[in-house]
C-alpha cells in the first residue's frame, strides 16, 4: 500500500512538473488598419490605472438590446480567436456581459501559427463556434466561404456606427457578415527606441541602404537592430507587404495585373527585390540570434528592455513598451518614434482598413445570444472601456461617441504622409495572396535557412494563387 | 474428443456494421475522393483522374520532402523506440530493486497526451528561456546549449528525440510483458547447458520475442507513418518546411479546404502503411515455432 502510494505521489509529481513549466503560446494576427486621417485631434491620454468594466447602471442603454431577450441566459456562446485578438479588457467585458445577460461567454483562443488551420478545420467540418475571428479582406469569400458559413449582419443595431471601410472588408455583394473589433484605424508600422538610435549616432532610414546603416550602427553599439518574432509563423511577412505600397507606385497597374493574371509575383523584379532584401536583413544578422523562436508576445518586452531597437508593432503598443516590467531604464512614451521600413526604398504609408474580425457561425444554435454579445460589445461605454484599458487599442472602427486614445507621436506620424504617399497594403488588394498568409511565412523561413530561393518563394506564391484560383473557379485562371 | 465451438456467423453482424460504416466506408470514399478536385471552394466535383497522385509525386510541391521526412521519422523512432525498449525490457523484468517504480517512471510519459507533451516541450526547449539549455549554461556546458527546434540541422533530430522519449516506455510494457510470458525453463535449460546472459538472450529471450517484437515494431510503423500531432505541437513542420511530414502536410491542405489533396496523400499513405504492414508480419513471424 505504502509503494502504491508512494508510486501515485511520484507520477502526479511528475505530471506536475512537466504541465507547470509549459509556457505560453502568442501570436496575434496581421495587420490591419484605416486611414487614420479621421484621428480625433482629442485624443485624450491612456488610461493610467485599470479600471472596472462600466458598471451596469453605465451602459443601460446597451443592455436594453442585451438583456431584452432573457431566454438566452443560461445558455453559453464559444469566441474563438487568434492569440492576441481578444484583449483582457474584452474578457472583463464578457464577465460583464454575462451578469446583465446570464449568458457565458468561453473564450477560445488559439496560438496564431495553429489558429488559421484549427478555424477552417472546424468550420469546414461544421462544427464552427458560436463566434469566430477571421482577417477581413478577400479572403472571407474564397478562404471562409463566409457566405456559408456566417450570418448576416447588415441589419443589426450598430451597422449604421460600424465604419464603411470595415463594413466593405468584412461584406460580400452589399451584405456585412462582420465586425471588424480591432483597432485598424492604424496599422504596423517600424516602433523604434529614439534613445538607443541616438546613442548609437544612426538615424531614421528612408532607404534601404540607410536602414542597413543604421543596423550596423545598432550593432556596433551593442544592440541587436530589429526585433522579428518568426516563431509565431505571421508576422515576418508583414515586413514586406506592409511597405509594399511602393510596387503599385514605381509599377503602376500591377496590382490589377496580378488579379487579371496577366503578371506574377515570381516575374516582377521589385517583388524579388524586396525579398532578396528580407533575407539580407536576416543573413547580416540584423534580427538578432534567436528571430526563428522569438515571438511576439515577448516583443514590448524586449522593447522595453533596450535589448532590440525595434520592431514593425502597431503604434498603440509604444504604451505597454512603456509600462513593461522590463522597461529598467524608465524609458518614456517619448523616447519611441515610428517610421516604415524602407524595404525598396518604401516611402509610402501602410494603409490596411482589414484586420482581425468575428463573424457569426451560421450553423450556431445560438445565434441571437451571439449577436447580443456583440451589441454589448459596441455599446459607448464598453468601446470606450476598452480603448482606456487594452494599451494597444487606440480606437476601433466604430463611431458610437467613444473618445480615442492617439498619441501625438501617432497623431504626428501619420499626418506626415498626405494621399499621394500612402496606398493599400498588399493583402488588401491582390487575390488569393491573404489565404496563404501562413504558407508564405513558412517559405520566408525556409529562404532565410538556405531551403528554397526567393525565385521559389515568389513562385510558391504564383502557384499557390493558381491553385485557389482554379478551386474558386476564377475565369482568369482558366 | 471434444468438439470445437462455432458461433453463428450472426454474431459478427454487429461490429462488422460498425466496422464498415465508420471505417471501411469513409476509406473507400477517401480513396475515390482523390481521384477528383473535390474542395470548400466549389459545389460541384469533378473525377480529374490520377491528376492528385501526379501533383504529389511530381516533387512540385515538396511532397516528397514530406514522404521522405515520414519515412525517416518512422525509421529513427522505431529503431531507439525497440531497441532502448528491448534493453529495459530486459533490465526490469529481472529481480532488481524498486523494478515496479523504474517501470512506472518510464512509462510515464506515454500516458501524456502527445499535444501535452509537444507543448511542455517545446517550453522545455526554448533555446532562450527553455530549462535545458539554461541547465546547461548552469553547469557549464554553454557549449551544448542549442536552439533545438529551430536550427535546421538538429529540428527534426529533437522532434523524434522527444517522440522516442515518450514512446519508449510503452513499447518496453509491451516486451516485458512478452519476456515474462517466456517459461523459466528456457533459460534454466540454456543456463545448465553452458549459455552466459548474452546467448541466453540472443538464443532465447529474442526468438521468443519474436511474436511481441512484430506487433510492436507494426504498431511503431504504423504510429510513425501517421505521425502528426508530435510534429505539429512542437514545430509545425517549420523551421520552414524542414520538420514537415505527410499528415502535417495533409492537416494544412484539409483546411485549406483542399479536401481532395488531402485525401490523395491519406490514400496514398494508406497504401504505404497496408504493404508495409503486410510484408513486416511476414518477416518478422517467419519461422515462427507452432506449438
């Protein structure tokens, strides 16, 4: 009996310690944004001290949708989402939510480099969740057949707030499936450590020659220059198509080229350029030594740490760089700036009105408790409790009298570039190109290990669109 | 003399129902499935021929990467799995102290949850963070810290590590359970007549391990041909493509919502894993004495 004991003692000591020291996943997903021109000039500071969610005399006039239909409570709706979609600020909400509506909210999240596969696996075999997050864009049609497999809802009480250009991202043929609850209205953009460029004598690079300088500068001063979290599998390839723009520009038609498949990416010298240029950045070892198992979760950390000069983050995460615990050197809000990577020489602000968005599972038995989730979301109060309380949210694309939350170094940098520099990102305009978001990461890596060549990379991608394109039925693909 | 029992075939009704509608028949329609462009994308399917089986064979797409990466994986894992199973086998099934606590200790990790498992370790790995390489530097041997899931030369060699870990233990239950139906009287016999501990295991324990060894040694194969979940929890076939294997590659294509792909890399794995199977219980139970 004592061995029995003693053996039980041991394996439960054993399960222990092996599920103690797992660590945690992160990812969140690509970029996003709007342009964020409209950014209120009152944008009032970010909220120093946690707040409560607003209590619920507060947002009466949202619960009145909420709690109007009482037969749903008792009943629980699944969010599924990307690692770092859903902000803790979102989670207090649902708890909120749950105490007005008796219904309980399960946040499912996944890390980001499994998300993708896990989503269009459930909902390919119909057993989607009751509240799913997806990239807005094209993909939604061909990726999510979102037709099929989310709800409509263009009529729902906060469409007239919901923002055109998101409502356009998240609809097909006039009608909106979704709801595009993340802050697009700006998108990544380089967040680098002023203090630390100074120190080392380099300057803010407007070509690529400049930025190898100035990581050579970086490196010479004892830090590593740029931060890429590779490990998650989504964010090395933002690096180029969030500075894209300038293909459009120097190449004017391509885009619509690429959609009528009278070009491709493998033949055009710039798309092969700005690769060759990515796998320059890793091979001088500009991205430190560990860019294939960084993630980004770590990323306002290491920031903050003043161990990497920067990193392509949204502007709104130059906050928790700020108020990070490895922020030792007591680094201000002032001591990050913005600028874009000037990956072929790119001088063209990233506009990106898609991002992370949720969408109703047609095929839910809890639709109507779904769509009251997401009512509650957009209420004043709750808009406005999340911008106060989720450090990266400066605003979301909805207009219900909310206050945002820009920051002059934002405010500033985005008013810099008028409508002739500024231009979609590549995911928004080119077909079947978000779908293989993750495929493409993973060949960036295998080009940065000595796998494949950028030639294949770009290939990949023509053959890959192809593919889709022929699944889809695409007469310009025939 | 007495005559041997025989149930009504009636009997068998039941599970060869069960056994045909929820495997026979998806396999049959799996296999038909890849001979069309069936996808979430269209409604409508299409037969298309061997056009699926051509794609994946034509090394257009890296599927022979993955097939080969498949194979080897199987092969490494099934090798350790056996032979470092074999040996504990071996060394517990004797009378040595605390034999009932080892036993446990190593079987352990096989009732873990294989996406468990990949996640612990791919924390435990980390080649910042991760306790091993910080272990390591702790006591001196800096030199040994690796980056043991993103370096493409030692990826894959730390997936199977962990997959040969976790899977040891199992296949030496299964061998002691083998060793200790074996009747004493073998080894007493070889014992007086001469034999020391090598040839008693080469000339007994083995040959009449031999029934054990082909199931475990099949059911290893067979695990390592459809590996995915090892894989996918600890690098997702990355860096790069580097650790990808067929049913990684399989999962992605599915959904993708490239169902007919897919389903042509299943059959052509099924296939794979039939032959194999066959081939291996013929071998391995050739000669094999008939009481």
């Amino acid at each position: 009996m004592k061995k029995k004991l003693v053996s039980l003692l041991l394996c439960g000591a054993l399960v222990f310690s092996l599920t103690a020291c797992s660590g945690g996943g992160d990812m969140s997903a690509a970029a996003n944004a709007e342009p964020a021109a409209a950014a209120e000039e009152e944008a009032a500071p970010a909220a120093e001290e946690k707040e409560e969610a607003p209590a619920a005399d507060e947002s009466a006039d949202a619960a009145a949708d909420a709690s109007a239909d009482s037969s749903a409570a008792g009943t629980t709706i699944t969010v599924m989402a990307s690692q770092d979609w859903v902000e803790d600020a979102e989670q207090e909400l649902g708890k909120k939510f749950e105490e007005e509506t008796g219904i309980h909210v399960d946040y499912q999240i996944v890390p980001a480099d499994q998300y993708q596969d896990l989503l269009l696996t459930r909902l390919n075999s119909g057993e989607g969740p009751d509240i799913w997050g997806a990239q807005s864009g094209f993909a939604l049609k061909t990726t999510y057949n979102v037709e099929e497999n989310a709800v409509d809802l263009s009529n729902e009480s906060w469409a007239d707030a919901y923002s055109v250009f998101s409502a356009e991202q998240t609809g097909v043929d006039g009608k909106n499936y979704g709801l595009t609850y993340y802050d697009t209205t700006t998108d990544y953009y380089m967040v680098y450590n002023k203090k630390l460029f100074e120190a080392a004598g380099a300057s803010v690079p407007t070509t690529f020659a400049e930025l190898k300088d100035t990581c050579d500068k970086l490196a010479a001063s004892g830090v590593t220059p740029i931060y890429e979290p590779m490990a998650d599998g989504w964010h090395l390839l933002m690096l180029w198509t969030e500075n894209a723009q300038v293909h459009d520009k120097k190449n004017p038609g391509i885009i619509d080229k690429l959609n009528n498949n009278t070009a491709t990416f493998a033949d055009d010298a710039d798309m092969k350029l700005a690769v060759d240029q990515l796998k320059e950045l890793y091979d001088n070892g500009y991205f430190g030594d560990n860019a294939l198992s960084d993630e980004f979760a770590d990323a306002e950390g290491y920031l903050a740490s003043g161990e990497f000069a920067m990193c392509m983050l949204k502007p709104g995460a130059i906050k928790t760089i700020v108020a990070s615990e490895m922020n030792t050197e007591g680094y201000t809000e002032d001591d990050f700036g913005l600028f874009l990577l000037p990956l072929c020489d790119n001088q063209y602000l990233n506009i990106h009105p898609t991002g992370p968005s949720r969408f109703i599972y047609s095929g839910s038995p809890n639709i109507d408790a779904a769509k009251q989730y997401l009512a509650f979301l957009l209420e004043k109060d709750n808009v406005q409790y999340l911008i106060d309380e989720a450090a990266d949210v400066e605003n979301i694309p909805v207009e219900v009298g909310q206050t945002p939350e820009y920051s002059k170094t934002t405010l500033d940098f985005l008013s810099s570039y008028d409508d002739d520099h500024s231009g979609m990102v590549l995911q928004d305009v080119v077909l079947y190109y978000n779908e293989q978001w993750m495929d493409i990461n993973a060949d960036l890596a295998a080009l940065f290990i000595g796998d494949m060549t950028s030639d294949e990379v770009l290939q990949n991608i023509d053959d890959r669109r192809a593919e889709l394109a022929a699944a889809a039925n695409d007469a310009n693909w025939k | 003399m007495k005559k041997e029992k025989v149930y009504p075939w009636y009997f068998v009704i039941g599970s060869v129902l069960i056994y045909t509608i929820l495997s026979l028949v998806p396999g049959i329609m799996g296999i038909g499935y890849s001979f069309t462009d069936w996808s979430a994308y269209s409604k409508e399917i299409h037969f298309i021929g061997f056009d699926n089986f051509v794609t994946v064979f034509s090394g257009k797409k890296d599927y022979l990467r993955y097939i080969s990466n498949t194979i080897t994986f199987t092969f490494v894992t099934v090798i350790f799995k056996t032979g470092l199973g074999l040996l504990f086998a071996v060394a517990l099934s004797r009378n040595i102290k605390m034999k009932n606590f080892h036993r446990g200790i190593l079987y352990l990790p096989s009732v873990l949850p294989i996406l468990v498992t990949g996640l612990v370790f791919t924390s435990i790995l980390n080649p910042k963070t991760g306790f091993l390489n910080n272990f390591l530097r702790t006591i001196g041997l800096d030199f040994l810290a690796k980056k043991w899931l993103v370096d493409p030369k030692i990826a894959f060699g730390s997936v199977m590590a962990v997959d040969i870990w976790r899977g040891v233990g199992y296949i030496m239950t299964l061998l002691i359970a083998g060793i200790l139906a074996i009747p004493d009287t073998y080894f007493e016999a070889a014992a007086i007549d001469g034999a020391n501990a090598w040839q008693r295991f080469r000339f007994v324990t083995i040959p009449m391990l031999r029934q054990t060894l082909a199931v475990t040694i099949v059911l290893n194969v067979i695990y390592g041909l459809k590996v995915f979940d090892m894989v996918y929890a600890l690098t997702n076939g990355g860096p790069g493509h580097r650790t990808e294997v067929l049913y990684t590659a399989v999962y992605k294509m599915m959904s993708k919502g490239l169902y007919a792909e897919g389903t042509t890399i299943s059959s052509i794995l099924f296939i794979f894993m039939v032959i194999i199977g066959y081939f291996m219980v013929k071998i391995l139970t050739k000669d094999e004495v008939v009481e």
